[in-house]
C-alpha cells in the first residue's frame, strides 16, 4: 500500500513538474513572439515614415518643371510616386492595425485580410505598370524623338496613366471577394495580410505573368539599351544640350531597374514556392521577401536625389528659397512692429563731403527712386 502511494506521489509530481516546464516554455515563447513583433513593428513604422518623407520630397520637386526630364515624364513620375505614397498612407497602417488586433490575426480569411490584400496588390501593380511607363516613355524619346510628338501626346501619356490605375484594381478584383476563388490569411511572421497563393495555384501564376514578368521585360530591355547607346554617345563625342536632357533621364533608370529587381525578385520566388510546394519560408526571410516590395518606394526617392543633378539641384533651390521667404516674413513682421522712428542715412555731397540728414522709411524711399531718376536722366 505504501509502494503504491509512493508510486502515486512520484507520477504526480512528475506530472506537475512536466505541466511546469511546458507552461514556462509556452511563456517564453510567448515572450519571445511578443518582442519579435515589437522589432518588427518598429521596422514597419520606420520604414512607413522614410517612405512618406521621402515621396514627399519628390512631389514637392516634380510639381514644377526639372531639367532633364519633359512634362510627360514628370506625370508618371507623379503617378509612382503616388503608388509609393499610398503605400505608406493605405496599406502599412491597415497591416499595423490587423497585427494589433487578436480577432484580425487569429480569423482565417477575414474580409478584412480580403480589403488590405486587394488594395495592396492594386497599388503595387500600379508602382510597377508606373515604372514601365516611364521606361516606354524614355525609349520612345531617345529612339524616336522626331515622332515623339506623335506617338507621345499630353492625352496618350494622360490615357496611359489612367490605364496604369484602372487595370490593376480589375487583375486585383477577385481578391476582394471573401470566401472566392482565393484565400487569404493574416501572416505572423511577416505581419501583413497575405494571398494565400496555393489556394489557387493557377491564379497566382496568371498575377505573375501578366504583372511581374511584363513589365521586368520591359523596364530591362528599355533602360539598359538606353544606357548603352548613352555610354557609346559620350564615348565618341560630346553631348549636345538635347541629348544631355535625354541622357540625364537615362542615367537614372538604369539604378532604378536594379533596385526594382532587388525589391521584387524575393518576393517573386516566395509567391512562386509557395504556390507550387505549399510550403511558407521561415520567419524572418518570409517578413523580407514580404516588405521588400514596400521599400522599393524609399528606395526610389533614393535613386532619384542621389543619383540625379538635377533633382538635387532642384531640391536645394527650393530649400534656399524657403529659408529666403521665412527670412522675408521675419524681417517684415519686425519691421512692421518696430517704433516709427526716424533712421540716420549718409548722403555724400558733390565735392565728397559727407553730411547726415534724418529722414524716415518712406524718405527713404523717396530719396532711392529720385537718385534712380538723377542716373536715368543722366544716361
């Protein structure tokens, strides 16, 4: 009998013991998965704010006319970067505001993961149909400039850029349908709402092929056959002032196609093993290959202001003449609440003497156009 109580004892204090390890592993998971959401919510929140900043900028420098680039670029340019921008002002908020509540992350496609799914896709494709956009416009002016007035009207680039905004919500639409032909899923290792591409394998490949792969094909065989023909021109002879504009929008594109692939190509692949293997990368990758696409606007205004003279140059006049203007205002506004009182002025004399009068501001005045008038007449 006492074997046996003592066997009892010994199982339950095993028990208790197992039960107590389990619950200490289980809250230092939790623990765990908590401040890796922390970081993660950091990152996201950094990035969202460089990506604001930096859009703005660049808004602020295309809304009037740059050297080297023409009218129509700077309107796809506006349209990327209202892509970009509404990226961080739409999409990364919702995804923040989904990770933060228990009921969004835990409900198996959610018409909520469905909105921020359709309107992430949406955006992004039309950063991506901006990017080709500016490549075909680009092309068509280096290549064809004597029938660029032609083919490159206000109203075609006006249509173009409709079309790159219209088509994608159309591609995009199914995802919006809760419980359609796709699935959809709050991620917790990324954080983000994501299309869960093997519940149909087949849409998700015809997403790829109509929105990446174009568009790659494109933007690759336009910028790098302009910067070909960009390097063999100031190889053989100097640029005139034409070309320097064409050339000066060449350089850029080029980076941007670089930076493009490295913001995408993870993305991609993840899409595609998913799809086929049924498969989720792990944690930390699957968060880069996720947010990547994200970056690709910061990384733009990047390529913009760094690589280009004349958005810098831009960007530091309008800088100058904001520092002017405050400088104005504040000078104005002192004046304005200063006393009336009277300034001492010289006035030299004829034969070199210098005598001083009082005089006030409108004297002053006076006394400036009179002297103008005196050099006038003189003249």
């Amino acid at each position: 009998m006492l074997v046996n109580l003592s066997r009892a004892e010994l199982s339950a204090q095993n028990g208790s013991v197992i039960e107590a390890n389990l619950s200490g592993t289980g809250l230092a998971s939790s623990v765990g998965e908590a401040a890796s959401d922390t970081v993660k919510r950091c990152i996201i929140a950094v990035l969202c704010g460089l990506i604001i900043l930096g859009n703005t900028a660049v808004l602020l420098v295309i809304s009037s006319p740059v050297s080297g680039w023409s009218n129509n670029s700077r309107l796809v340019l506006i349209s990327l970067t209202g892509a970009d921008a509404a990226l961080a002002l739409i999409v990364i908020p919702l995804n923040l505001y989904g990770s933060s509540v228990p009921q969004l992350r835990n409900q198996a496609d959610s018409p909520f993961c469905h909105i921020v799914v359709f309107l992430d896709a949406s955006i992004l494709t039309s950063s991506i149909y901006s990017l080709a956009t500016i490549s075909i416009e680009r092309y068509i002016a280096v290549f064809f400039p004597l029938k660029y007035s032609i083919l490159m009207t206000n109203c075609r680039i006006k249509a173009l850029i409709a079309l790159v905004w219209l088509l994608p919500p159309i591609l995009s639409f199914p995802l919006s349908i809760p419980s359609g032909i796709v699935k959809v899923y709050f991620s917790r290792a990324s954080l983000i709402c994501n299309l869960d591409f093997s519940s149909n394998v087949t849409y998700s490949l015809l997403l790829t092929a109509f929105i990446f792969f174009p568009c790659s094909l494109i933007m690759t065989f336009a910028n790098f056959r302009l910067w070909f023909v960009a390097r063999s021109q100031k190889n053989r002879f100097k640029l005139s002032k034409a070309n320097r504009r064409h050339d000066a929008a060449s350089r850029i594109l080029v980076p941007v196609v670089i930076v493009y692939y490295i913001c995408w190509c993870p993305c991609v692949c993840n899409m595609i093993y998913q799809a086929l293997t049924q498969q989720r990368a792990s944690e930390w990758l699957e968060f880069v290959a996720l947010w990547l696409p994200c970056g690709n606007g910061f990384f733009n205004c990047i390529v913009y202001f760094w690589l280009n003279r004349s958005f810098r140059k831009k960007f530091q006049e309008m800088g100058q003449n904001l520092c002017l203007s405050e400088w104005f205002v504040i000078r104005n506004t002192a004046i304005s609440q200063a006393p009336n009182r009277k300034l001492i002025t010289k006035v030299r004399k004829p034969h070199g003497d210098v005598a001083a009068r009082p005089s006030s501001i409108s004297s002053m005045c006076n006394l400036v156009s009179f002297s103008s008038e005196t050099t006038l007449s003189n003249m």
